[in-house]
C-alpha cells in the first residue's frame, strides 16, 4: 500500500514536472475570431487562409466563426483569451469595443483588430489594408477595355471603406478615359449570390460592359461571363468562375501580416501598431491579368503596380474635387489616411448619391 | 432613354428566373400545409437541397443525378419533420424551425469541401430560337428544363387539387382530419406524402439556386428566400396561381429597383430595397380580398396535430 502511494505520488510529480515543462517552453498560440462562415469565399476565407499561413509557420491556431458583434464577442474573447491563447485577431469592425474591453483585463494578450482606430491599451493593435490602391488598378483597366463607356459597380453599405473604393475606381478610370459613366447599384448585402447576380444583370442590361463589384460572392463574375462582358475578382482570385470575364482579381492577403505578428509574440518583440498595408507590402495583391488585354495596358498596369507599391503614385492624388466641384485634395496633393479613413463623399464623375 | 422592345424581354426573362425558386418551393409548401400541416423548414430544405445538388454535381459530374439526388435530399430532411410531427405528434411550428437551423448547420458541414469551386453549366431549351421573336423569344426560349417546370406547376397545383380526387382527399385532411378519417382515409399517409412532396420541391427549389442560377456554393445561400416562400404561400390565401403572381411581383420588383439605381432615380435606396416586400404583399392583400373565397381555400386545420386516437 505505502509503496502505491509512493509510486503514484512519484509518478504524479513528474507529471506535473513534464507539464511545467510544456507549458514554459509551449508554441505560441493564435486565435481568430470570424463574422462569418469560413465557407463563404470571401471576407472570412481569406482570413482563414492567412489562418492557415500561420499554421504552415509552425504555430497553433484556433478559430472561432461567426461571432455576432455583440456582447457574445466579449464572451468569445475572454473564453479565447482564458485557455491559454497568446494572440487574438478579431476580423471584423465591429469587434473593436469588445477588444478593448477585454484587452483590459488580459495585459499579457495580444489583441489585433482589423480595420479599426482604437488602441486603448498598450496590448492592442490595429491593422488594415490599402484595398483602394488595387481598385486604382481595377479603374485604369475597367477605363481602357470599356467599349460602351458605361461602367457598373456592385456596392454593399455606404461605408467609408466602400465610397473609398468608389471613389479610388473612378478616379482612376477617368484618367485613362475621361468619358465614362461609373453606375452604381447598392445591393445591402455583403453576400447573397442570388441577388448579386440581379444586380449584376441590371446594370449589364443597363450597357454596362464592365462590371466591378464591392460585395463578396463569385455570382457576380459567373453572370459577367453568361453576358460576355468584363469582371473583376473580389478578394480572392475569381479566374477560375469566369476565365472569359475576369480580367484580374484584388486579393486580400492577410498570410504575411499574421505570421510576422505571430512570430513577434513568439519571439518577444511585439509591440502596439496600427498598420495600414496596401500592395507595397503585399497585403494587397494583383492576380495574373488576362491575356485578352492589350499588351500596352499589361505593361501599363505593371508599372502603375510597381508606382503604387514604391509610392511614387498615390491612388488619391490632387486635385481632386466632389461631385459638387468642391476641391477636396489640392494639386500637387496626396489626401492624408485621415481623409480616406472618414470618406464619405463621392468625387466628381460619380453618378447618383450616397445613401444615408 | 429609348426603351428597346428586346430590351424589355430580358428584363421579363430575368424576373421570371428570379421567381423560380420562391415558385417551386411555394408550391410545394402549399401542398404540404393543403393537408393541415405547416412546416416552416422551407429554408432549411432549400439550403439542403442547395447543398446536395451541388455537391453530386461535382462529385459526379450528372446533372440528373444532382437534380434528383436534391430531391431526394429534400425528401429525406422533411421525413425527419414528418416522423416528428405525424409519428410523434410534436408541434408543427416548433419542429419546422428546427429543421431550419438543422439544414443551415447541416449544410454548411457537408458545404465544407465545396466552397470555391466553380460550378457546370446547366443545359439550356430552345437556345436556337432565341432571336426569332421580337420580345417573345428571350421571355420564351433558351432557359433551363426547371425554369419551364416551375411556370407550369402552379398550374399543375391547381388542377391537381381542384380536379383529381387525391387533391380533394389532401383538402379533406387538411380542412378536417377527423372527418377524412371516418371516412376511412389515412391521415396520416396523406400527411406523410405532402410533407415529402414540399420537401422534394424546397429541394429542387435549392438545387435551382446552386445549380442554374448562381452555380457555386457558399454558406446560407438560400439567403431568407425560403421564408419568402412560406409568406407567399399565407399572403396568396394557398392559390397557387396567386402564388405565381406574388413571385413574379417579388422577383420583378427586386430587379426592377436594380435597374432604377442604375438609371439613377432619385428616391432613396432603401426605401427602393424594401419595395418588392411592400408591394408584394400589398397586392396580394387586394387580390384576395374575397373572405368566401379565402374561407374555401384555407385549411382549417393548419398546424393542429391529429390523433387518430382522439
């Protein structure tokens, strides 16, 4: 009997001794809180694959999806933030207050919130991406491939992220040709295939032989495709649902961010940031162009790729007026990111208004 | 803006493809709730159906085997309700929302492996005689074998329940099971055959969705048109050809309101994305004003559970 008690009071310690031991010299683990389904080929996919990335890395990853932006994120984040995680990433704008909440009461987590502004504790991080700068790219082909000089544009809600793209799209669809109408269909949806597809139709029946889109599904290229006229991938490379239709896809590539802040944290050497990437860093790419466009607007669109990435062109550069003709950004002037995180206003050349 | 005749033909043909589903699964629902049952799993069917046919499509590469394997999907799921609801007697209302919720979840576990990739093309009818009519040819010519079976059934429906001697079997245990009963008739057979035929047309209705009209899958893509489909079914007081008229005025107006932002009328967006569930419903209410008629045609029993035993 003494000698049972013995053995497992031995075998317990060492137990306990093997667990220490893992706990110190434990993997860094991330977690990831998504608004909506992984399955939905868009917003969330793309997360999920930079997911993923951070997996292929070598770390431990867990992710939690379609968590309202409620009081249930609080519950998410603190449950995440109890079991050991060592970073989080909330996806999505409305997490912002929850993260901050619960950042509070855990200073040794790491919080990074997607395209938000609040940093409230020394333990919270933002980042963004320059989504804009490959809708610049998007304009200037959308601009020289359309025949009827009528451009259609799928949007979701009339945020300052959707009337940046706008705005970045025509401005730059203008310059390379200074005739065309960009007409804008609000869907209120961020995906539902069906009526992304009605909309679409609309403005192709409408003339439009160029469609871009602001909303998340494939319908949208697949219907371009039905239609014979042009398309542009959202957020993931869409060549593949429409190999006549797309020309090239903006994709959001949130892999490279992750794995370094994850690497930070491992590595001791995280600290609080706001981080706003476009095509530069790569966190904005450009997918292969189409080899039906001429080979003077590939080389074109190459160099503006390359002008954008180095900063030697910026998407908003003056002048630049709204649709009343009031200046917005000088000539000679870029707008600052506290402009382009508040746009609200559509520059001049946009048809119609913005609704409230 | 010159309004080109072929112009106004497409516009009508993509209305009509836009009313499909909601005709399809409304029809079904119809019969299901003609025998006194009210099953609110549409949504759930749909999606099921939706998930079904995509995934045998890819996996199999037959059209009819995806076709009728979402069938088949759909009838296995509202066997599930049928067995709870007829067999166990649970509450009809309750039940219907959990298959709802199940067929969400379920087929976004199935959906898994599906996302992202594309999807066939589906073979289109008459595609030969699309420019030989002046504003009748896109409207008639060159659309899918469903697209040609959802304008015929509420037709089908109507026939079938006002002329067959099974339609009048289904109204009679939908307006009075205990009566249908005397009579020697089986309720619950009758119950169990409406419920799998509503499941085999969700079904159908979603494979439409993943298959023809926006070939891909993506989570929750049914996007609420199942509870649409259920509305139709109440506001059109169980007409199916007021059915076909609410789905033409709901598939119309959401394209429509497309189109009236993209020429840019000035009236608010908002109130343009809630038109076609305003008028819809209004003018169903005009349409079936008659309380005779909606007295007729209403199953008494709706939702009430029977017992043979009672």
């Amino acid at each position: 009997m003494h000698k049972f008690l013995i053995r497992s009071f031995v075998s317990s310690l060492v137990l306990l001794f093997t667990l220490t031991v893992a706990a110190i010299a434990k993997d860094v683990k991330a977690a990831f809180v998504y608004i909506g389904p992984t399955g939905d080929h868009g917003w969330t996919y793309q997360h999920d694959v930079g997911r993923k990335a951070v997996e292929a890395a070598g770390f431990k990853t867990t992710y939690v999806e379609g968590v309202p932006e409620s009081a249930d994120a609080e519950r998410v984040l603190r449950q995440l933030a109890n079991s050991g995680h060592d970073i989080i990433f909330t996806t999505s704008f409305g997490y912002m207050n929850p993260t901050n909440k619960v950042a509070k009461e855990f200073p040794n987590v790491k919080f990074e919130h997607a395209t938000g502004y609040k940093r409230e504790h020394p333990n919270v991080a933002t980042y963004a991406a320059r989504f804009y700068e490959g809708r610049t790219i998007l304009g200037t082909i959308a601009g020289t491939m359309t025949k009827s000089n009528v451009i259609g544009y799928v949007a979701s809600f009339p945020i300052p992220e959707v009337i940046r793209g706008i705005n970045s799209f025509t401005l730059a669809a203008q310059k390379v040709n200074p005739n065309i109408k960009t007409k804008i269909v609000w869907a209120f949806t961020w995906y539902d295939p069906g009526k992304e597809a009605e909309a679409a139709k609309a403005l192709i029946d409408q003339g439009a032989d160029v469609i871009a889109q602001h909303t998340d599904s494939t319908a949208i290229v697949q219907m371009a495709e039905k239609a014979g006229v042009y398309a542009f991938g959202q957020a993931s490379d869409m060549d593949k649902f429409a190999p006549k239709a797309v020309l090239t896809s903006v994709e959001n590539n949130w892999g490279p961010y992750y794995v370094d802040r994850v690497k930070a944290v491992a590595n001791g050497t995280w600290n609080q940031k706001d981080t706003w990437h476009g095509i530069g860093d790569g966190m904005v790419v450009i997918s292969g162009l189409d080899s039906q466009m001429p080979s003077d607007l590939q080389a074109k669109v190459k160099k503006l790729q390359a002008d954008l990435a180095s900063g030697k062109v910026h998407s908003f550069t003056g002048p630049i007026y709204d649709q009343k003709g009031n200046l917005m950004v000088a000539e000679g002037k870029t707008a600052d990111d506290g402009m382009l995180a508040g746009m609200m206003t559509y520059v001049k050349g946009v048809e119609g208004d913005i609704p409230k | 803006m010159i309004i080109d005749i072929n112009f106004v033909g497409l516009i009508i043909a993509s209305i009509m493809a836009s009313a499909v589903p909601l005709i399809l699964a409304s029809c079904g629902e119809l019969i299901t709730e003609r025998s006194g049952v009210l099953n609110l799993g549409v949504e759930g069917m749909m999606i099921i159906g939706a998930i079904s046919g995509f995934a045998l499509m890819t996996i199999t590469g037959s059209l009819i085997i995806a076709v009728f394997g979402a069938m088949l999907a759909g009838v296995l799921i509202s066997t599930i309700f049928a067995f709870l609801t007829q067999t166990l007697i649970t509450n009809h209302v309750a039940t219907g929302l959990a298959l709802t919720i199940f067929g969400i979840g379920i087929s976004a576990m199935i959906g898994k492996n599906f996302v992202g990739i594309p999807g066939k093309e589906f073979p289109v009818l008459f595609e030969g005689l699309k420019d030989t009519i002046p504003l009748l040819s896109p409207i008639l010519f060159g659309h899918s074998i469903v697209f040609y079976f959802a304008f015929a059934l509420p037709f089908i429906t109507s026939y079938f329940l006002k002329k067959t001697k099974i339609g009048l079997i289904v109204r009679a245990v939908g307006d009075s099971p205990e009566s249908a009963s005397n009579q020697g008739i089986n309720v619950r057979l009758v119950r169990y055959a409406c419920i799998l035929y509503g499941g085999a047309m969700c079904g159908l209705a979603g494979a439409y969705l993943s298959m023809i009209y926006t070939p891909q899958w993506i989570e929750n893509m049914t996007g609420g048109r199942g509870w649409i489909a259920l509305a139709l079914v109440v506001f059109s007081t169980w007409n199916p050809i007021k059915i076909l008229i609410g789905a033409l005025i709901f598939g119309g107006l959401t394209i429509i309101q497309f189109h009236m932002q993209a020429i840019g009328v000035r009236i608010p967006v908002q109130f343009l994305t809630a038109l076609p569930y305003i008028v819809t419903i209004i003018v169903l209410v005009v349409i079936s004003r008659d309380s005779r008629k909606i007295r007729l045609s209403t199953p008494s029993s709706l939702g009430k559970s029977f017992h043979k035993d009672n």
